[in-house]
C-alpha cells in the first residue's frame, strides 16, 4: 500500500504579533529537517555526537583549496568572479565524466552533466520538473532524509520500499512498482543513508530487470560511491538503465561540502527540462567554487587524498563497531557498512530510540533516531550513528556510555 505523504510539522499562519500568514499549501507537507533541529541540541562541545552526517574536517585539504583558489584569481580571476553558463564550467564537467568512464566504465558525455549547488539541489530540481501532487514516489524505507524533506515539496504519495541487508526486498519491490507505477524510484545503492547497506551487484541487476519496461524512471543517488573502503566500485543502476536512470554525484564527502559541489547526468530530454529549472532557481552554481574545484582537481592526486578518505573512515567505522560488539547489550542489532559514514542500529522492538536518545543526551551522547527516516511512520526502535566525525577515542567512549544508557531500558 502506498506511503502517505508525510504531515510532520504545521507551519504557524500566526505569529506572536498576531499576523496571520497564509504559506503555500505545500508548506504543510514539508517536514523541518529533524537532523538540524537535533544538531542545534548537540552543538555543545562536550557532547560526543553520533547524530550529525558531517565529513571528518580533518580530511579537508585547507591548504591545497587555498592554493588552488589563488591562482584562479591570479590568473582568470575576472572571469571566475563573473556570471555563467547554467550548465556549468565544462573543463569541471569534463573532468567527472572521464572519472565515470575511469572508475565504472560509464560513457557519460560531458553534456549529459549538470553541476549542481551541492547533490541536494539535483533533487529539488528533479522534483520541480518531475513530480506532480498525488505522484507515487517510491523510496527506500528507511529512506534519506534530504530526500524525504526535498521531494515533499512537490506533495508526492510515496511508497515505501523495505531494505534488506543487500539492498530492496524484491518481491516487495516488484509488488510495488507493478501496483503503484511510481514516476520515480530514489535509491542510494552505495553505503545508504542512513542504513550503511550496500546492494550487490544481483540486486542492482535485479532492481533495472524489475523496472525495465516500466516508465519508473530510477534517481540514483551516488554520494557515497567514491567511500567504499575497499575501493571496489560497483555497477550503477545507470548502466544497466541508460535512458531510464538519473544519477546525481557530490564533491561533497570527498573534498568539501562548504564548496557545494554536486552534478546530475540525465537523458537528454531530462536533462533540457533540469536545465530550465535550475535557470530559473539560481541562474548556475557558484562559479568561482567551481573554478577553485576544477583547479584542485587538475594539479592535485584527487586519488591519493580519496584513499586517506577511505583509510580513516574505515578505521573509524572499525572502531564503532568493535565498541558495539562490546558494549551492546543482546538483542541489538547493527549494520556493517562497506563504506560511507553512518552505521544503522535496531533496539528491541518496543524499545524507543527517542527514549534513548533524550537518556543519552544526559549521559552528553547524541545519536539520532530513525523515525524521521520513514515515510509511513515506523523504525520506532532504530538509531543512526555516525562515525566519520569522531575520534576513535570519542566513538569508544560515545558507544560506552550508550550502551549503558540502552542496557537502562531493558
Ligand atoms: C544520500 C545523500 N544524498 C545527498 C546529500 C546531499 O549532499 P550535498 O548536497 O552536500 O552534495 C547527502 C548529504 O549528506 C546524502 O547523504
């Protein structure tokens, strides 16, 4: 049965004064991001907090962004400081397809590629030129967050597709695509957030032979693909589906998020429509960040520092889940993710990870619960945790006292 829209949070119409504002119908369907509201909580320093999705600072290579921006301005600053194309700074574009071929053997042309302000804006503007209300849109449940509160906007029905441990369930997936018809399917077959599973190879093939023939079209969001640990690359959905998949990337988690970097690679049709939109939201995306990443990226070994990426998120993730092999008590469970930065944990069913977390928040321990994940309500008893933005030393010591606090409850 399809997912209702969700209905977190009514917009005030009046506010102290006693205005009343009328807010677009929209508004009502739209929830406020959960995440932000808990990281304002959590912004104390004296808090280990696994709630958060930030990349480690640590790996941000202040110094050779700040060499790479000099000389831009240097040498072309007057052209990197003026207005541009939509499509963005071909060179930069260039740059990503011929990674795709590289890593994945994906022929993406150039023109297929649109950059984007960060890979959240592909969505905001894949559901601008895609979803109607009532449209069906089917997502991963638990689904990711940005997209649920993205895709609102557009007042969708979703429906919500049951993740196993190597990706959707398939005959509940098939059930859903042949019932319901959804325009959209949006996956994160990479290190999914929030769950940290990866889809095997079987399930992405599985996944386009279900939704060939379908007019389902697949929004293949790859954020994470560069951070499986083993630097193995799995086939994208867009391989398999060409002319049926749009797959957004991000600079995001490999070299700065403040950047807001991202880019969309659409059918031709799609992408002229993509076009028009992002025209008329921000005529193109910052083009001097783009010029400073297309710089970076020309005179650094953007493999090399990738790799570090991996080896500390790795041992980071290595870390968590030693801490919870020790310190969880029985009938918790965990995902073990390949890559990415989050790792998903099921409490007892009965047991509510908001209990746990306003209990661990006292204990100076941020997590964050799984609720706001699921389209139809559900995941009462599940948490996010977050692993690439804390020391191993902090993790040890966060899943400790979390621990405690979850064997409290039971
Ligand atoms: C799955 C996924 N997609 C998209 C984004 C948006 O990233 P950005 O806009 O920084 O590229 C995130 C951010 O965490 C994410 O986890």
């Amino acid at each position: 049965m399809a997912g209702k829209t969700t209905v977190l949070q009514k917009e005030t119409a009046q506010d102290e004064a006693g205005c009343a504002y009328s807010f677009a119908q929209r508004m009502q369907k739209t929830p406020k991001s959960f995440i932000r509201e808990i990281l304002k909580v959590t912004e104390n320093p004296g808090i280990i907090s696994f709630a958060g999705g930030l990349p480690n600072p640590e790996l941000i290579d202040v110094d050779g962004i700040a060499k790479a921006a000099a000389e831009v301005l240097r040498d072309d600053g007057r052209t990197a400081l003026q207005y541009s194309t939509t499509e963005g700074y071909l060179p930069l574009r260039r740059f990503i397809a011929d990674r795709y071929k590289k890593r994945l053997g994906l022929e993406i042309a150039p023109d297929e590629i649109l950059i984007t302000n960060g890979s959240q804006q592909c969505l905001d503007l894949i559901g601008k030129v895609m979803i109607d209300p009532m449209d069906r849109v089917a997502i991963e449940r638990p689904g990711y967050l940005g997209a649920i509160q993205v895709f609102s906007l557009y007042e969708p029905v979703f429906v919500p597709i049951d993740l196993r441990n190597d990706g959707p369930d398939r005959e509940a997936f098939e059930a859903a695509i042949c019932r319901e018809s959804p325009k959209l399917f949006y996956c994160i077959p990479n290190s999914q957030n929030p769950s940290g599973i990866t889809y095997s190879p079987e399930q992405r093939q599985a996944c386009a032979e279900i939704l060939k023939g379908h007019r389902t079209i697949v929004v293949e969001d790859d954020a994470y693909g560069e951070l499986q640990f083993s630097g193995k690359a799995y086939p994208p959905i867009k391989k398999m589906l060409p002319d049926q998949t749009i797959l957004t990337g991000s600079f995001s988690k490999i070299f700065s998020p403040g950047m807001r970097m991202g880019w969309v690679c659409a059918p031709k049709k799609i992408m002229e429509q993509l076009v028009i939109a992002k025209q008329a939201s921000d005529l193109h995306s910052n083009y001097l960040s783009q010029r400073i990443a297309s710089q970076y990226l020309a005179t650094n070994d953007i493999d090399a520092h990738i790799r570090k990426i991996r080896a500390a998120y790795s041992r980071q993730r290595d870390c968590m889940i030693n801490a919870l092999q020790e310190e969880m008590p029985e009938g918790i469970t965990w995902t073990c993710p390949e890559g990415g930065m989050f790792v998903w944990v099921t409490l007892p069913a009965g047991l509510s990870s908001m209990e746990v977390f306003n209990k661990a928040l006292k204990e100076q321990v941020a997590v964050l619960p799984g609720v706001p994940f699921y389209v139809d309500g559900g995941g009462t008893n599940t948490l996010r945790l977050n692993f690439s933005n804390s020391s191993p030393e902090r993790i040890s010591e966060g899943v400790g006292r979390l621990g405690r606090v979850i064997r409290s409850f039971l």
